[in-house]
C-alpha cells in the first residue's frame, strides 16, 4: 500500500503566505515526480507546481513566481511555499506521486484566501 498525506493548509488572507507539505510513504517502487495541483468546484485538476526525480521544477502560469515547491528526498516529502496568495488561489490543494507506473493521489486540503 502507498499513502499520500497532505498537511497544512487553512485560512488566509490576501497577500498573506502559507505553506503545505505532502509525504509519500508505503511500498514505493521508485518516485518519478511529486506534484501539487488544484481544484475548484465543477473545475478540473491544474498544475500547481511539480518536481522530478531529477530535480526538474515546472510551475503552473498562474503561481510563478510566488510559489516555491521544493522535497526532501530522504523522507519522501515535498513542500509547497505559497507567497503573496489571492482569493483566486482558494481551491482544495491536492498531492500527486508518480511512480512511473501508477498516480498515487492524496485526500486534498483546503486552501482558503479571503479577500
């Protein structure tokens, strides 16, 4: 079995910054790419931002230059930094692991910006 956990997450307000983590655990065979993407109501998933095993950081249009995703190998752990947030970045984050093989996804948490 293979979880995906995110943590994190919550209310803030406009301009603020907020900072979500997400960690892989379980029998993994070989970790191709962790991502982060979003989701609004009746909308599909979006990239948010990724990460390849080789290190290779691709970001979705609307949070360049104000998120930041980076991991830590060792524990199976991505992190997502999210600066300068808008009301418009309000949607349930959700964690992606690739295996190359198989997409594990986690169970989503909220990121809420009030205006």
């Amino acid at each position: 079995q293979v979880q995906v956990v995110e943590s994190g997450g919550g209310l803030v307000p406009t301009g603020g910054s907020l900072s979500v983590s997400c960690a892989a655990s379980g029998n993994i065979s070989k970790i191709n790419l962790m991502g982060w993407f979003r989701q609004a109501p009746g909308s599909q998933r979006a990239l948010v931002a990724s990460i390849t095993s080789s290190g290779t950081i691709t970001y979705g249009d609307p949070v360049k230059g104000r998120f930041t995703i980076s991991r830590d190998n060792a524990k199976n752990t991505i992190y997502l930094q999210m600066n300068n947030l808008k009301p418009e970045d309000t949607d349930v984050y959700y964690c992606l692991l690739n295996t190359g093989f198989k997409d594990y996804w986690g169970q989503g948490t909220q990121v809420t910006v009030s205006s």
